[in-house]
C-alpha cells in the first residue's frame, strides 16, 4: 500500500519531512466519497455499483461467482481470478489465511492441538464446506496433508 503511493512527488515530499506522516497519509482511507466501506452487506454493494456504473468493486471471489450476470471481473497481470488460478497463486491479489498456535500454549490451553486440526479437516476447509461457503478458497489435498502433518510435529511454518 505504501510503496504504491510513494510514487507521487507530493508524497514523497511529505515522507521527507515527516516519514510518520507520510505513512498514515498512504494508509488512510478517502473521506471525499470517492471510497465508500461497504462492510458485509453484499445486496447493498450490488445497489450500489449498479447505480454507478463506473464504480469498482473489491470483493471475495466466491461473490464474484455468485453474481457474473451483474459483474465484471478485473484481471491483473492478465490473469483472470478463478478457483484455480487463486490456490496456485498465480492471480496476484489473492492470499492466503493464516492463523497461528503458540507452541508455548500446546498442552496448555485445553484442546488448542485439536482445534487446529480439527480446522483443517477437509469437512471444514475443503470442498463444499463452511469456509468455502463463506467465500475462502478450499485446501486441496495435498496441502492439507503438509500443513496438518507440521501441526502434528509442532513445527514452525
């Protein structure tokens, strides 16, 4: 976000003389109306871009799937956003979800170990499941397997 913005002459000149500044310049969100934070209401993002139809959109790709009568999909690099090319990590934007268990809690915290498993099983984070419903992408096989075997022998990933 902010090696984007330093590009601008005015923003680098405000980097040198205050970096702090400068920074929470390039991360504050617009306040013109210019950016409107639609937080979880999907049926009104959709109003709104169909009412301006020059408006962009920046969503989760299951959305995106769930209404390509309405949407125009934005390629980058001229990669086209699919399930395929965001778990292969060829459509540049996408990410993947982290979450992270203190090996210090292990046998600590009661049921930590099997929470991690227990999310990582295909019913949970594969195909057709929760997470995938909610929009994540799923974990194919072969990267459940390395993931959950790590979790198994506590090593660090």
């Amino acid at each position: 976000m902010i090696h984007g913005c330093e590009g601008f002459d005015e923003v680098k000149a405000m980097m040198s003389a205050d970096k702090k500044k400068g920074e929470n310049f390039c991360k504050a969100i617009r306040t013109d109306g210019r950016v409107v934070e639609v937080a979880g209401d999907y049926t009104e993002t959709l109003a709104r871009l169909d009412a301006q139809k020059t408006a962009i959109g920046v969503f989760g790709l299951s959305f995106y799937d769930q209404n390509k009568d309405r949407l125009q999909v934005a390629t980058v690099s001229g990669v086209t956003p699919s399930l395929e090319t965001v778990e292969s990590g060829k459509y540049p934007v996408s990410r993947p979800l982290y979450f992270y268990i203190k090996d210090a809690h292990i046998g600590v915290v009661p049921g930590i170990l099997e929470y991690a498993q227990y999310f990582l099983a295909a019913q949970v984070s594969g195909m057709g499941s929760p997470l995938e419903k909610a929009g994540l992408i799923p974990l194919n096989s072969k990267e459940r397997a390395e993931i959950l075997g790590k979790i198994k022998g506590r090593d660090a990933l």
